[in-house]
C-alpha cells in the first residue's frame, strides 16, 4: 500500500522559487520526495519547507515508523550535498493513497504544536546561592568541558546524541582522573586479575580509557555494578559503529529510554565529586530532572476524507479540510501557581460562576478543575497569571459576584 506524508522542515536554505516544485526519485523506489517552499507573511515566524515523501508501507500505523526512517535518510543526503542545516519541525499528515481524487482515504492527522510551553518554575535565591558556592572552585578545564558535554546532552532531543554526549563528559573525567598506578587487567568472565604462566606474574600497565571510566562511575555511584558498566559500553560501541538505539533496543532493559537516564544520572554524580567536599558543608539546592529524554506530545487524528489532486497528479495534502489543535490548559505562566482554600459553599458558588457568561468564565472554570478536599475544605490551585487578575481587580475595589468571592477567599487565606 502506498502512503504520502506531509513534513514541515525547518531550514536555512530556500527553493529558488517559491512556485518552484523540486522532486527527488530514489533510484531504487523507496520513495519520491516534493520539495516547495511554504510562503509566509509573517516573518517572525521560522522559515519552513513543504517535505512531500511518497512510500510503500504495510499499512497506516506502521507508515508513521516507515516514513521517520524515510525522511532521516532523505534530510541526511540533502545535508550531505547542501552543507546546509536542516531539522524536522513537524509532521502534518500520512494519507493512505488511493487512485481517484473522489476516494475516500485513510490518514493519520497530527494536531499542531501547542502555542506555548510553560517553564518549571524553580528558580529562586536558594539555587542562586548554590550556584555561587559552586563558582568558588575553580573548576579545571577538563571539568569545565565535561560540563559543557553535560549541558549539551541535557539540551538534546535525540536519544542517541544524548547518550553521547554525556558519554564524551565521562571519558573526559576518566582521563582527568586517571591514576598513574599501574593495575591489572581482568579475566572477561571472572574479573580477576589475568596472571602469565610465562613470566609468573600478574602484568601491569597505566589504566586504559574504559578502566578509567570504570574507576569514574564505580566512584560516582557504589550501587554501580559491573554489568551497568557493560551495558553501558556496549551501547557507546553500537553507537561509534553506526547502530542506533532503536535497533539494539531488544537487547536493552525496559523502558529503552532509560539507558540514558543511567548514564546521565551517573555523569551528574561524578560531576559533583570533581568540587571540594568542603563546599558541600554548607546546604546546597540542586535540580534533579525525572528523565533526561525529551518528550513531545502530540494529538493525532485518525480519519478517512477525501483528498484532492494536482494536474501533476499529486495529493494536495495541504488542503485537507479537517484540523487538529492541541489547546493550552490555560494563559502562559512563568511564576508559581498559588493555593487558595475555601468552603464548600464558596466553592459550589466558584462552580455556579463558571456557567455565567464574563469574563471570568474561563478563569473559574480553570480553577475549580485543579481542586482537592481535605478536612472539609476544597483547595484550589490557581495559575499565576489568574491569581494576578483576581489581585488586580480586588487591589482596584472592583465589586461583582466574582470579585466578591476571590476578595472572601484571598482575606481568609492571607
């Protein structure tokens, strides 16, 4: 069955002109690719290119795996003879194609990004002192170029450059640390020392690269066995010799995911060892990340429609008439949300508020969603932005049946 998926790419090189329609043919039909420049008004906004790859899959929830793999060898030949930077920005559609316009076709819908993420808010003086303790040493630079490998791994999207680089950070810090006593090598199957009939002795040498990360991670976490250690060099040999996470997952533990969370929690801890104890006798505040693999939602859409084509015979996948959005919980917010108490009777009139039409619809109704009972009183959490409408409008002497309550609930809880 032949599929069409619809990419947005972001990039920094353009198509000559913007009616301009380029097409790739893979000599051995594993797709065609139509390549057109998506005009824009608005140039605020990335410049995009339309991405069209037709392909062969066995059917609609397996053409999403099949076209990924499609377009990563199609943005990496591009780039091979660009130079240029390119990147996926998202998917739109993957149409089932069938002959005749006036079909109906199957296709998997993705819902546009969402208009804003908000960030975790967590920074405050605490951390801030914490991070000028830690600017009292003066890291050496194999130190600072681990932790920038740390940084850039954090920032990856990409499981497999996140392994990496945070692999980079810990060979760095194996050879910083690296001891010029001499040790023995150890049998594979035991781990003892390997000892010569010949010489009758146990032969010594400088510690090797993968012994001295060893003696880094074994440090940074005693609960560090040797089997993690293996795994984990298996996986940075899979990688430097062009395996990919995804096809050694099997030989992975579930969740595959978590192969980087092991190293990047262990990169962290050997990172903390390289400051002076002493520093640590003071209380220090750090941020500690649930998983280091990025996540991106994304709401997806499975229909059937009809499809148009061009005169060129191609699908006109932009013209779809059906949309998918992902919509905000609420206004973006940067500060903290605030917990507000009430009783039931303020809450059941918080409730008839959000049937009322206003203004504040919206906000009362975001707040009696987030809600908890304990000892006979509803707690609510309030986003920061909503908290700062209603303290504007009870600051002004703004009176109605909503500003009332808010001014009742904020006084009881002050």
């Amino acid at each position: 069955m032949q599929y069409a998926a619809n990419f947005e790419i972001k990039a920094e090189f353009s198509v000559i002109a913007d009616d301009l329609v380029l097409r790739i043919q893979h000599p051995r039909g594993l797709y065609r690719a139509r390549i057109q420049n998506i005009k824009r008004a608005d140039y605020t906004t990335p410049f995009l290119l339309s991405l069209h790859l037709y392909f062969d899959a066995p059917s609609l929830d397996e053409a999403k795996d099949v076209s990924d793999d499609l377009l990563t060898a199609c943005l990496n030949i591009i780039t091979f003879v660009t130079g240029a930077r390119l990147e996926r920005h998202r998917v739109r559609q993957i149409v089932e194609v069938v002959a005749g316009s006036a079909e109906m076709m199957s296709a998997l819908i993705w819902g546009g990004a969402v208009e804003y993420m908000d960030p975790q808010p967590y920074l405050d003086a605490e951390i801030a002192s914490s991070i000028e303790k830690l600017l009292e040493f003066d890291t050496p630079p194999a130190i600072r170029r681990a932790l920038g490998w740390y940084r850039i791994g954090v920032n990856e999207t990409t499981r497999d450059d996140q392994f990496m680089c945070f692999w980079f950070a810990v060979e760095i810090l194996g050879e910083y640390q690296k001891s010029s006593e001499k040790v023995t090598d150890k049998c594979p199957r035991c781990r003892s020392a390997l000892y010569c009939e010949s010489c009758n002795t146990h032969p010594v040498h400088k510690p090797y690269a993968k012994q001295a990360i060893r003696s880094v991670l074994k440090a940074a976490d005693e609960s560090c066995d040797d089997a993690t250690i293996d795994r984990l060099d298996k996986t940075r040999n899979s990688l430097m010799h062009g395996a990919t996470l995804k096809e050694i997952e099997d030989s992975l533990p579930d969740p595959h995911e978590q192969i980087v969370d092991v190293l990047g929690r262990l990169v962290w801890r050997a990172l903390i060892n390289q400051f002076p104890s002493e520093i640590f006798k003071d209380r220090l505040r750090f941020g500690y990340p649930n998983t280091y693999v990025s996540y991106t939602a994304h709401s997806i859409a499975n229909v059937k429609t009809v499809v148009p084509t061009n005169a060129d015979g191609d699908l006109e996948l932009n013209r779809l008439g059906v949309k998918v959005d992902m919509v905000p919980f609420g206004p973006p917010q940067s500060a903290r949300p605030t917990i507000i108490s009430m009783s039931e009777p303020q809450y059941e009139l918080l409730r008839r508020l959000t049937a009322e039409a206003g203004d504040h619809q919206e906000m009362c109704r975001r707040i009696t969603q987030q809600i908890e009972a304990i000892d006979g009183r509803i707690h609510a959490m309030v986003l920061s932005t909503d908290m700062a409408v209603i303290k504007a409008a009870i600051e002004c002497g703004k009176t109605g049946p909503w500003q009332d309550l808010f001014r009742e609930i904020v006084g009881r809880a002050a």
